[in-house]
C-alpha cells in the first residue's frame, strides 16, 4: 500500500493495493458530489500492433462493449445509465480504458461490468463484422478533416521505426481485411489483471470498495503477457517533408519535432517550452477534450495570428511511454501561401532557440500550467483519469509530483532543451497545401 | 431583490438596480471560480442584411478597452493562467472564465470592463476578419457544418434569424467595419441583456456585492425587442443535396420544426428525444443504423425547443454508398415511433436516466453556470433542479407517443446531405 498526499480538503490520500493476480487496484475519497467513478485501464495500444493488424486495440475495445458471457448482448446498454450514468472507452498509442461515472451506488455494477469485460467477452463473428464497417466509418470521418488527415501523414513521415507511427485508428487495408480470430487473439492476449489497472474515485468507503473489486476480480487468472520488442526509434539524419494535395478551402502548416517520453529529464522543460510557445494546456488528455482559448501572449500566436499570417496556432505534447512527436499546427489565413506561414513559423522558433526565452515568460508559463492543473480536477471522472492514464505510462505516483516537477524546471533547462530539441534536423514539415 | 430557496442548488439571484442579473453559487470543489457573463446578444440580432456581426462581435470584443490595450488584456489573462473563452449562439453570446480564488476580484473587473468598454480598435478588425473569412472558408469545406446550415436554412428560410449562417458569408463579413460593431455593441450590450452567473469558491454575498461593485454603475437603455417569424410547419418531404467530392465520408442532417421550450409538452418531447436519437449511444437511431447494420460511426438526434419552434435534428456520417439506406433506415425508426409511440419499459428507462444524470450535470463550476444561465434564459425558477424529476415523472406514454405523432413524419422531414454522394436522391 501506498498513499498520495490529497488535493484538497474533501478527498483522502490514494490507496493502492495489488490483488493476488496483479491487478493493481487505486482508490481515492473524494466527497464532493453522490458519484462514483471508475476506469479500468490495459497497457495495450497501437504500440503493440504489428503489420497487418493496425488498428485491433481500438477494434478490440469497440468488441468489448458488445456481450459479454453474464451481459447478454442486449443488455449491456441500460445498466449505468439506470443511475444516470455515462461510460465510454479510449484507445491509443500505450493504452486502452474503460470509464463508467454514476450515482455512487452504482459503484458494484460499474465493477461487474469492468470484470466482465477484462475476462467473458464474447466477439461473436456478426458483431465483428458489422462493427468493421462502423469503424470504417470512423476513418473516414477522420479523414474528412484534412489537419487530422495531416496530423497523420506527419507521425508516419517522422517517426519510421517504432509502432507510433501507424494511426491507433489502423490503416484501411487491415480493417478491411482483419479476422475475429486475430481480434479475439489480440483480446485474450493483452486482457490480463496483471496488464491492468483499476481505479476508483469518488463518494466511496476505501475498504467497501475494495472488498467489492476483489470479489469481481480476484477470480480471473493472471497469465503472461508477451509484448512484442519495439524497435527504438533512430535517430534523424535530416529534415523531412509531407506534402498532401488534396481539394479543400484551406492550408494548413504542420511541424513535428521528436519528442521527450515521460520518463526523460526533458519532458517538463519540453511542456514548459511548449506552454511559451502556444499556451498551456494542462497535462490531462482527458480534460483537454475541453481544448482551453489560446493564450494570446505566447511567442507563436503574437509571430503568427497577431500578424494576420495564421488563424490559429497550437501545440501539442503528449506524455507517452516512449518518445512521440511534439506538434505545431498552424492554419494559414485565407489568401497567404503557406511557404509565407512556414517561414514565419521557423523563423520564429529559430529566435527562440538562438535567444531562449525570459524569467517572465517561463514564470507565465508555471502559473499558466498551475492553474490548469486545478481545473483539470475539477471532477471525479478526470481526477479518476489521471491515476490510471499516468500509472499505464510510468506510475500513478508521477501524479502527485507533476505541480512540483512544473515548478523546478529553470530557464536554462527550456533553453537547452529548445536548443537541442528544435532543430532542423529533428523536425519533420508537413502541408496540407489545397488544390482549388 | 435577493432570492434564494433552500434545498438542492440554491443558487443566490439578485437583480441590481440597472437591471443587471447576478445568479451566484458557492462550490468548494476546487479553489476556482467560473464567472460566466450571457449577453442576450447572440445572431437573432444580426441585421438582416449583414448576417455575421455577432459572431465577428465574439472575436474583436476582447480585444482592448478604453483602458486596456490588446496586449494587457492578454497579460492580464496568461499570467495568471486564467482562459476566458467568448462564443455565440443564436440568444446569446457569452464570456466565460475559470480563474483560481484568488483572481476572482480582478478578472470579474476584467470581464465587466471587457463587455462594457470594448474600442474594437481598427488593426484588430482587420485581422480578426481574416480570420473570420477562414473560418468560414473552413465550415465551407466540413461536410459536417455544410449539411447542418442547409437545414437549418431550409426548415427556417434564408431570411429568418435562425435560417441565416451564423458566421455569415465571406461577402457579409467583408462589409463589416468598426462602427457596424460599436453601434452593435451600443444597441445590444445593455444592462437589461446581461446575466450574470458566478459558481466557485466564493460566498454568493461576496459574488453579488462584486458583480454590484463592477456593473453596478453601468447605465444603458433596454434593449430593442426581436420579433422572430414563427416558422411554417412543413408540408411536404423536402430533400437537399450538396456534392463535396473530395471527401470520403458523407453527412446527413435530417430534421423538423418542433417547439416552444415554454410549451407543456416539452418534457415528453425531451424524453421522445432521448429515447429517439440519445438513451445510451443513440436510443433508437443507434440501435438500428449503428449496431444492427454497422452503418455509421455516430447517429443522434438532439431538440433545441425554443423562444420560437426550434429545430429537432438528427445527424449521422455515413458512407456514401449507404446513404440512401441509413435515411431509410431513419425513415423506417420514426413511422414506427410516430405510430407505435414509446414502450413502457423504453419510458421508464429514459426517465431513470435523466433524473439519475443531474448530480453529474450539476458536479462542476462549468456544468452548474451553464444550467443557471439556461435556468434564466427561460425563467425556469431558481428552484428547477429540485422540479425537473416530478416534470419528468408525470409524463405519460400517450403524452410520449402524441409528440412522436405530431413531429416524426418522414413525409414532412427536411434533409440535407453533403460529401461525397450527388444522388440519385433529390
């Protein structure tokens, strides 16, 4: 058992505990509202799919809300939302979650459903079929968008050797042409106690709690998990460009830099840099579905939006397991060629490697980023999220050290890291260039 | 005059001389506060020649005062990490803030300065209009946006507030200059337009006496009363197809003209609703269209019953080849809805679950501003969440079963489909 210091006067510390079969279980007290909130997470992401199967963790997560051996098909919509409840599911590069939110007493329904999923899905060959050509659709309304189409080509051009490259979504061919034997496979292979992570957050008794999710889940047998080696990104030797061409009404500049995974000393100076540049974003994946304004005085909105060039900037850092891409997105202003945005957009990250950044912007930035991560606790559901989302990448005790890790990085770490890490060699440039 | 009820939210109302409305509510939650100021300015108010002036209001209102440039208000808002958003719908365009305790004084002080002071300084107009411009070049390239405004403009007419595109045209926003926003913001931005809603870990007095303390002293006259058409109920099936044959996927927006928010019936045509196109991932539309058949990634329908008829609508991405079949498909659910009304099981459960979701909806700073200021605009009482499960339990099946009669005719839909699909249905 360990504990994380509360956050605030109305939730206790995390309590940890792993069950005989590996589950690792966390549960926190937070008596704010009657709600209950749980997420069950797996390491299993687009990382671990090999050529011919992109994209079967995401399938695999639609399967596992379609039937289980004690839920019968029919029956799986209707039980949390009896408590006025809402649940749902993501997946991507390290991981795959399950999430239910509701009245608290729902909290033994939400636990039977998750040990439901973890061990007696069914992947009966219809539902695999029809659910096929539903995420075929989800593709292709992906790709109706052309920044999310550009997001996409830009991971694969960047990065070439580890499994971040492929879309979690998964390429077509291989939705087109995936098996249920390769899904119910995939399932029974990564869906282990000792590959998950159960967390519990809300108005609820720790030790209730606990007793109930060992009551669910002690039963389900551990089992090795083979997890496929991955092959460590090279490094690059040079820029590199994507160009798509496609019709559309607006271009769009996009520029991705190789970036830092969690566990390197380069991460906070790199989401500090990152806050400089285009405003602070929080570090809750979850929570950022409520993308925040831009913050107007950061280097890259005043260089480009301010100056008429582009009508939004942003970017992005994930905190992955292992090094991912660090983006820029810039959508140029109607009638102003993108060669113009790209050279505006280098030039400006040029100064800053060249002359780093002021006491005052960083000091900006660490308020910025303190505050965010106040409001991105705003609920049981994205407090519930944090715990396992970090616990799958590194471990759930990063959580608590994140404001103080914030706090400690100095200018010269952001101006070295800027240095280092923003080079012409490091970047991959891509455009969305429209043909009209 | 204070008011206040004594169960549930209990949320503080008062009305400040000037007609100023302040609704505050204490959550300890998180030591922040949301201030959420609703201007009942939204794009009903656009002149009928110019369609886009709220909306370009949305953009360039913050953008400097008579006492602060440009760049302060930013300085002000990055360093302190605060992130106000502006946005506009139809009624209202709003300012909304999530700042930490501390900042409240100064950023409610901001937010006032913001909605009464803005100079909409001429070099900002230019820039933001290009921006503008983009992003209607954007909506002009989404399938998604495309199918919805040409519904939107079919159920309503090009004419009527609500069948005019929000943003406007490229053309519209090019005639747009600083004066046509200062007379907008003189017209429109009153003290009888603005409700104030403040939730966070502030005490509602202390909420009250600095919303009194910072528009307190703002004079202007009542704003101009907007007489909206009431629309034509449709007489027949009226289909619209918008070829966009570089995507791949293509969007359908399927919908009528439903009713008032302030009709009795509108909670069985919440629940119809829920039932019909939301209940889990859904309700009917998605047991069919994407779990039976495995025809599109997202189908729902949502209601916005209004100060007029609003529009109910479903929508769906769908692959070009199924487009006729999911319509269909959509045709076939509401017949046999109109004609079969719910099940009682179907009734109950919808029920359940929209009473069930209120602690949920009301768990955060923003979930609980946002019902407030909905509590407002429709003068629902301070009291409502305590009402909302008696409204919601007195609703009968017939009561169900005679809104799906009156409003679910396939014979009287509109329907807008754009992407990669040009017929052979007209």
């Amino acid at each position: 058992m360990a504990t994380l210091a509360p956050q605030s006067a109305s939730a206790t510390a995390v309590h940890e505990e792993v069950l005989d079969n590996g589950l690792r279980v966390l549960i926190q007290e937070v008596h704010t509202a009657p709600l209950a909130s749980v997420w069950c997470w797996y390491r299993v992401g687009s990382r671990d799919e090999g050529p011919g199967l992109t994209g079967v963790s995401h399938w695999c997560e639609h399967m596992n809300f379609k039937g289980t051996t004690n839920i019968p098909r029919d029956k799986v919509k209707g039980i949390i939302e009896q408590y006025g409840g809402y649940w749902n599911g993501y997946t991507w590069v390290d991981q795959t979650t399950y999430t239910e939110t509701a009245t608290r007493d729902a909290l033994d329904h939400m636990l039977f459903i998750e040990a439901e999923r973890m061990a007696s899905c069914l992947y009966d060959p219809a539902d695999c079929e029809s659910e096929r050509t539903v995420i075929i659709s989800e593709l292709q309304g992906g790709e109706n968008d052309p920044d999310q189409l550009l997001d996409q080509e830009l991971t694969a051009t960047a990065i070439q050797a580890h499994p971040y490259r492929h879309p979690t979504i998964g390429w077509l061919s291989d939705l087109q042409t995936m098996t249920r034997e390769d899904l119910y496979g995939y399932y029974r292979r990564f869906y282990l106690p000792n590959n998950a992570t159960l967390v519990m957050v809300g108005d609820i008794d720790t030790d209730a709690a606990l007793k109930s999710a060992a009551r669910q889940f002690a039963a389900i047998p551990s089992g090795e998990i083979r997890r496929p080696v991955h092959t460590r990104e090279p490094e690059q030797l040079g820029e590199r460009r994507v160009t798509i061409r496609r019709e559309g009404t607006t271009a769009y500049l996009k520029l991705g830099y190789h970036a830092p995974a969690i566990g390197d000393p380069d991460f906070f100076p790199m989401l500090l840099l990152d806050a400089m540049l285009s405003g602070a974003k929080g570090i809750n994946m979850w929570a950022s579905f409520r993308t925040p304004p831009p913050q107007r005085s950061a280097r890259l909105y005043q260089a480009l939006v301010n100056t008429g060039l582009a009508s939004a900037v942003g970017g992005a850092l994930m905190p992955t397991q292992d090094p991912f891409v660090y983006t820029v997105s810039v959508t140029a202003t109607e009638g102003v060629p993108l060669a113009r945005v790209e050279e505006a957009t280098l030039a400006a990250l040029e100064i800053v490697r060249r002359q780093g950044l002021t006491a005052q912007e960083l000091r900006k930035a660490k308020n910025q980023l303190r505050a965010r991560l106040v409001f991105e606790n705003d609920s049981i559901t994205n407090i519930a999220h944090q715990l396992g989302y970090f616990e799958t990448i590194n471990s759930w005790r990063f959580v608590g050290s994140i404001a103080q890790r914030v706090e400690a990085v100095t200018l010269n770490e952001v101006a070295e890291v800027a240095e280092r890490r923003l080079t012409p060699s490091n970047r991959t440039i891509g455009w969305f260039d429209p043909l009209s | 005059m204070r008011t206040t009820t004594h169960a549930g939210l209990a949320p503080v109302r008062d009305v400040l001389a000037n007609g100023v409305r302040v609704v505050a509510k204490e959550s300890r939650t998180t030591p922040a506060v949301t201030i959420h100021a609703t201007v009942y300015a939204g794009t009903i108010c656009d002149p009928p020649s110019q369609p886009g002036v709220a909306h370009f209001i949305s953009r360039t209102v913050d953008r400097g005062t008579m006492t602060r440039s440009v760049d302060e208000i930013a300085e002000e808002l990055d360093s302190r990490g605060v992130s106000l958003s502006t946005s506009v719908n139809r009624h209202a365009l709003s300012l909304v803030s999530t700042c930490l305790v501390e900042d409240f004084d100064s950023i409610l002080s901001l937010v006032a300065d913001i909605v009464r002071h803005p100079v909409f300084p001429e070099g900002e107009v230019e820039t933001r209009r290009r921006e503008i411009i983009t992003t209607i070049r954007q909506d002009e390239d989404n399938p998604a946006s495309v199918a919805t405004e040409a519904l939107m403009e079919i159920l309503y007419g090009s004419a009527h507030p609500y069948g005019r595109r929000p943003r406007g045209t490229t053309d519209t926003v090019e005639t747009i200059t600083r004066s046509t926003l200062q007379a907008f913001h003189g017209t429109w931005f009153v003290p009888g337009a603005l409700c104030l809603v403040i939730v966070g870990d502030v005490e509602p007095e202390r909420a009250v006496d600095a919303a009194a303390r910072t528009f307190g002293s703002w004079r202007g006259a009542e704003p101009p009363e907007i007489t909206l058409p009431v629309p034509e109920p449709g007489r027949q099936r009226r289909v619209r197809v918008i070829p966009m044959m570089n995507k791949v996927q293509a969007d359908v927006a399927y919908g009528f003209v439903s009713i008032l928010r302030s009709d009795p019936a509108y909670y069985a045509y919440w629940l119809m609703n829920n039932i019909l196109g939301q209940y889990s991932i859904g309700g009917r539309l998605g047991d069919s269209i994407r779990e039976r058949q495995g025809m599109a990634y997202y189908v729902f329908s949502s209601l916005d019953a209004n100060v007029i008829p609003g529009p109910l609508v479903i929508r769906a991405g769908i692959n070009p080849a199924n487009v006729e079949r999911a319509i269909a498909s959509i045709d076939a659910e509401l017949s046999r809805f109109a004609a079969e009304g719910p099940t009682d099981r179907e009734l109950a459960e919808s029920k359940q679950y929209l009473i069930g979701s209120m602690p949920r909806t009301l768990e955060t700073n923003i979930g609980i501003a946002n019902f407030l200021q909905t509590v407002e605009f429709f003068s629902l009482g301070l009291d409502y969440d305590l009402r909302v499960p008696g409204l919601l339990q007195a609703v009968t099946r017939e009561d169900v079963h005679a809104g799906a009669q009156a409003v679910l005719d396939p014979q009287r839909a509109v329907i807008a489909v754009a992407g990669p699909y040009d017929g052979p249905l007209r």
